[in-house]
C-alpha cells in the first residue's frame, strides 16, 4: 500500500514559540501513562476556547480532541472531532482524511462522527497517539502554539491534565460582548439641522419596531416608510419646524364624506394626542411630536400609542363609515 503524503499543513501552522509542539509532545504521552497506570474511568478534553460538542451546531465549533480511559484500564480511546461538528474553516479535505485513515484512524463519517483510535496499555503506543494528536493540532488544524488550548477532565485524567501546563477552561473568564449602544440611552439630543434630526428618528424606529429590523426606508417625499400593524406608516421630520409627524390611512374609500367628518369628530373629541382628518373619500390618523429638544423616548412612547389607537379604531371605523380598512 502506498503511503499517501503527510498531513498538510494549514496556513500559519508554524511554530510560534521555539519546539513548544515538540516540547508538548512528550507531556501527552506522559499524561497517556498515568491515565493508563490509574486504571480508573476518566477523560481530558483539549480544545480551543468554545471547541466543545455541545457548541453552536449550525456555525460548528472550533477544533478539539479527547482522550477517555474506561472502568477496566487496560485501554484509552483518543478522539479527534469530525466535521459533523467543525466549523466550515477546519473541516478536513480529501487529502487530510486520506492520511488520517492511512495511519489507523476511523470515523469521520456516518457511522462514527469525531475520529477514533484505541490503544492498550503496555503496548508501547503512547508516543504514536502523541504525536497524532499534534500532527491534527498544529498542522490540520493551524493552531500555533499549545498553550493556544484549554484543558477540562474529570475522574482519573484529573491529574495527568495538569502535566500538560494548560490553562483550565473554567479558569479562563469569558468577558461577555458590550450590548450595542442604545439611543434611549439619551435622554434628550440636540438636534442640529433636519438630516441630524432624520438620523435619530431612524434610530428611534429601528430600536422600538425590531420586527422590522432593515425596512426603515426614505420613500420619494422625503418621509421615512415602514411597516408595521399590518400597514404602511410614514414618519415625516419637517424641513422648517422642529416636528416629527407620524401619519397613516385609516380608512379608504368611504361612502360619505360627510358622515365621515361627523365620525372623525366624535374620535378628535376623545383623544388627547391622536388626530384625524378626512381627505376626499378617505380617513388618516396622525400624531405629531415637537422635536426641540429631541427625546428619543418620547418618539419612541407616540408610536406605539398611535399603532395601539390604529389597531383600536381601524376596523370599527371602516365599519360604520362603509369604507375600506387599509391594510
């Protein structure tokens, strides 16, 4: 049988620090030994920080292996993961696997997802799993340095783990992302000419209808489009007045101008903050909030009390003036 040719390295798979591989070489088999000589149940799983099985299943997770000694002692089943749970950028290819099974590795298919080998105890194998386990690490996987990894175990590979001079995961903090900033963080902005005023109004619909992330959008008029209660609702910042007006058809198509003025009168009557007017045959709702200063959480507060008072009266509306709800 031909050999084919040795694992390929990745791009900046070299060695950063001067034999660190070559020097942790040895403290795997050492590790190996005194799992072996325990005889007990137990396991070391080495791995980038998050290179764990349980990781993000559709993004993959970053390299680790696993060693795992069994009740009787007398084996130790070595583990490298497979690409059912790598991530895309460390997943082998042909050539890869090709060497990987050349050298008595299986798995990495349907039957068994990491890679697998055993060996016995007292069969003088503890050096060849080494340096397999450092081939996949350094060459396959491109990792430069072995402190590089982290280190979790339990039961008998509790102790062997600490020989090889890695940091615990546990003991590694994990510093959580720094929310994105949040325009209700201000309480009140100065605004300095309209397009400065635009730019927090879209900040301001973006942040309070996050159902609709990406759909704030400038129509021909100059006036901010989005989608929300099932329809179009404009927000205009006017050009010579610090004012944010938000606007929307209520009802189209009515069957009497007239009786529709008599309704929007009844409603202007009995709310404080909403208002609406008749446009030929048709109803708009609007609300309109000064802007100077400019307080996102005021904008923010208008909204959602103008979609509440649309989705209260829309439909009743259109129900008695015999017109159209728009949707």
């Amino acid at each position: 049988m031909t050999a084919p040719r040795p694992l390929p390295e990745r791009p900046g798979a070299a060695d950063l620090g001067p034999g660190a591989w070559a020097q942790f070489e040895p403290l795997l088999v050492a590790a190996f030994e005194a799992m072996l000589a325990d005889g007990g149940p137990g396991y070391v799983v080495l791995s980038l920080l998050d290179g764990s099985p349980d990781a993000d299943a559709e993004a993959g997770c970053a390299p680790y292996v696993q060693f795992v000694s069994y009740a009787n002692g007398t084996s130790l089943r070595a583990e490298i993961v497979g690409d059912a749970y790598l991530a895309p950028q460390y997943r082998f290819d042909a050539a890869t696997d090709e060497a990987m099974r050349f050298m008595g590795w299986e798995g990495n298919d349907e039957t068994e997802a990491n890679w697998h080998r055993a060996i016995e105890a007292g069969a003088g194998e503890e050096a060849g799993l080494a340096r397999d386990l450092v081939h996949a690490l350094r060459d396959t996987f491109g990792i430069t340095h072995p402190h590089l990894l982290v280190h979790r175990a339990d039961g008998c590979g509790e102790v062997p783990a600490l020989l090889l001079g890695l940091c615990a995961q546990d003991d590694v903090p994990h510093d959580a992302p720094e929310p994105a900033a949040s325009i209700f963080e201000q309480t009140v902005c100065e605004i300095g000419d309209r397009d400065d005023l635009l730019e927090q109004v879209t900040a301001v619909l973006r942040e309070c209808l996050p159902e609709m992330p990406g759909q704030v959008e400038i129509d021909d008029d100059g006036d901010l489009q989005v989608i929300a209660a099932g329809q179009f609702v404009w927000v205009r910042v006017h050009e010579l007045k610090p004012l944010v007006e938000i606007f929307t058809l209520a009802v189209d198509k009515v069957r009497s101008p007239r009786d529709a003025a008599v309704e929007v009168g009844i409603l202007n009557r009995h709310h404080d903050w909403i208002t609406w007017d008749v446009r030929d045959r048709s109803v708009w709702q609007k609300v309109v909030v000064p802007a100077s200063p400019f307080a996102p959480a005021h904008l923010a507060w208008a909204m959602s009390l103008f979609l509440d008072t649309l989705l209260a009266t829309r439909a009743d509306l259109a129900l008695r003036l015999q017109g159209k709800a728009a949707r």
